[in-house]
C-alpha cells in the first residue's frame, strides 16, 4: 500500500528539514550568546559597586 514519494520531493523535504533544524539551531546559539552578554555586561558592574560600598 505504501507508495514511495518521488526521491526529488523526498530530497526537498529533507532538505528543508535540515535548513530548518540549522536555522533554530543558529538562531537559539545566537540567543544564548546575546543573553549571556547581556547578563554578564550588567552583573558584572552591580557586583563590582556592591563589593565597594560593603567594604
């Protein structure tokens, strides 16, 4: 019963899979780095005015 799909749709299909995949992959490493940044840009000085005023 089961029909195989042309190898030109099963390609493209895999294909854009793929493209998809990659594209959430590099867009949630993407976000990470930036959030990272972030977070470590404006602890960073918090942390350092919190340690002076305490001392």
């Amino acid at each position: 019963m089961s029909k195989r799909l042309p190898s030109s749709v099963t390609e493209q299909y895999r294909l854009s899979y793929v493209r998809a995949v990659v594209d959430h992959l590099d867009d949630d490493i993407i976000y990470r780095l930036t959030s990272y940044r972030k977070t470590s840009m404006s602890l960073q000085p918090v942390s350092f005015d919190l340690l002076k005023k305490r001392a």
